[in-house]
C-alpha cells in the first residue's frame, strides 16, 4: 500500500468519524430490522475482510485497521441496505453475496454507494466552489446459488437504460464472481476463508436433501468443526450461525418454490383450461426464469416454440415484450 501522507490520513478519519456518527440510528430513520446472514457475520471480522480484499484486488496489505468499515449495521436507513462496505486506501469498497441471479444488482448499488457518499460528505458545502473530494468506489456481488451462472461477470447499470446511447452519461459496473464448487478456484485459495464458507455451504446443501433443515444444519455445523473448517468462528458464533443458516435456506427454497409455483399454474392454466391469460403468465414465466438464468435469446426462443407451439415470430413477440418489462436490454436482439 502507498504511505499515507498526513493530510490523506486525516480526511481519511474524518470520513470515517462522520460515517460513524451517522450510523447512529434514531427511531425516525430506522425503518425494519434485518436478520443476518452467514456471509456477512464472518466477514464483518477485519483480518477475514482484508484477507477476502486481498484475495480480490490483488493487494497485499497486512494491516486490518486499514480498513474502515462503514456497512450499517443491524438496521435500514432511506430503504437501502447492503452486506459489506468498507474503505481502504481512499477507495470505497462494496460487497454483496446473492444465492439468486439479480439483473438489477448495478441500481441496488447506486443507491448503496448515493447513500454511503451523502454521509460521507455530511457537513460539506455542496454548493461551494470547492471541489468535495470522494473516495472511488468498487461493486462486487459473490454469487453461489444453485443456478447456472459463469465465473465471471460484468453487469452494467446502463444495460437497463430504456434507450441505449454509445457513450451513457451514468454508469456503474458491477463485477459478480461466482464462488460455487469448480468456480474461482484461485479466488478460494488465496481467500481461506471465503473458500471454507462454501465447504459449509456445500455440506449442508448435501443434507438438507436427505434430511430436515434443522438436522442439516447442525450435521454441516458439527462435521465442519469436526474437520477444521470455520473451526473457531463455528465454535464461538455455533448457536447463532445454525439460526441464520435455517432462516437463509428456507427463505431460499421459499423464494425458489414460489417462482416454481408461478411458472406450473401458468403452464397448467393455459395448456388444460385453455385460459389465455394463464398460457400469457406461463410463456413470461418461462422467459423470466430462463433469462435469470443466464440463458441466450435464440435458446429461450426455441423452448417457447417447443413447450406453447408458438411460431417463432410470435416466440420472438413475446421474448421482447417480457424483455423491455422486466428487464430492459441493448436494444432488439441483444442479451441481457
């Protein structure tokens, strides 16, 4: 890391006492209570955060107060919320971890990062003819739910613009890493932590297919212990972890079962009543779980001419129309 000068480390601290002192949550701005996650309980730890930093950035800093934490914490101010942010090297850092694909997650992070700067910079002129100085920031989601999804992706706010412009006078980029099994298996080694996380995650996926979440939560918990992995943070969060590990899968298979649900009633509607609005619901079913999914125009195309017996110009109608509603894309034709 570069040698902080006096005045860098000054601003620096400043920005972090006004964070803190923003973070402070009165009874008119605290909105809802959030349940935590695993994720976000191991790597709210410092030496662990830095090691995940490290791991991602390619830095080489060994020193955790390096890093300033500026997440808020256990509450939602102005409706937003999100799992980690941090500030190291004048740079602000934002971390996110999905177990479902999210297109929207570049303007999730617009708000994250207009609500990190407004207190930052609380107390500044904004009218001044001085120029306020921000740290830059950096988005990234880590990504390990059970659907398909590349290694690596880049996903840009500007890809949701109704018009696309060569050139858009907003953008955000968000990187997402997927950390599954076979994935970014550098990122895991060279981050320990991160790469035992998903051992966990992994063993009770194993058994919650066999058994009760319950049981599978604390056989995953018990044999991690057993075989060195989170091995102290299991040991001393073990309680704690198995609650949030039982509310984090079944909100999961909630969310899963509930899209699943809505896909079937629509197939079952249009193709045995014959009912046109529940063949509509299950043709935008199927388009919106297969887009999510990851999966190409011309394929999503021919599943609708395969399961409705669509022609493909009307397929073609569809995968437009559901497109431009739900998830605006580089004009016709292009992909998500």
């Amino acid at each position: 890391m570069k040698k902080k000068t006096k005045e860098q480390a000054k601003k620096q601290s400043g920005w972090a006492k006004r964070n803190r002192r923003r973070q402070r949550p009165s009874k008119q701005r605290v909105r809802k209570q959030y349940k935590d996650t695993v994720f976000r309980m191991l790597f709210r730890d410092k030496v662990r955060l830095l090691e995940l930093y490290n791991a991602v950035s390619g830095s080489r800093c060994a020193d955790p107060e390096a890093l300033e934490i500026v997440t808020l914490e256990n509450a939602i101010y102005m409706g937003m919320k999100n799992d980690l942010a941090f500030l190291v090297d004048f740079h602000l850092y934002l971390y996110e971890h999905q177990s479902t694909v999210n297109l929207n997650m570049p303007l999730r992070f617009l708000e994250y990062v207009t609500e990190e700067y407004a207190r930052l910079t609380a107390g500044k002129n904004l009218y001044g003819s001085r120029q306020i100085v921000l740290p830059p920031p950096h988005f990234v989601v880590f990504y390990n739910g059970k659907r398909e999804y590349p290694e690596r992706k880049l996903l840009r706010l500007s890809e949701a613009f109704q018009v696309q412009e060569k050139e858009p006078a907003l953008e955000l980029s968000v990187l997402v890493l997927n950390i599954n099994e076979g994935y970014n298996t550098v990122l895991k080694e060279q981050c320990r932590t991160l790469g035992e996380y998903m051992q966990y995650v992994n063993k009770v996926r194993e058994y919650a297919a066999v058994l009760s979440m319950e049981e599978a939560v604390d056989r995953g918990v018990d044999e991690c212990i057993a075989a060195g992995i989170l091995k102290d943070f299991l040991l001393a969060n073990k309680a704690e972890v198995k609650r949030m590990s039982i509310y984090e899968y079944d909100e999961e298979a909630t969310r899963e079962a509930i899209r699943v649900e809505e896909y079937m009633r629509g197939r079952e509607e249009g193709r045995e009543e014959g009912k046109e609005e529940g063949r509509e619901e299950g043709i935008e079913a199927l388009i919106l779980d297969n887009m999510e999914n990851g999966a190409e125009r011309e394929v999503i195309i021919g599943k609708l001419t395969k399961r409705f017996g669509l022609k493909s110009d009307k397929a073609e109608i569809h995968y437009e129309k559901t497109a431009k509603k739900y998830f605006p894309i580089r004009g016709k034709g292009g992909t998500i």
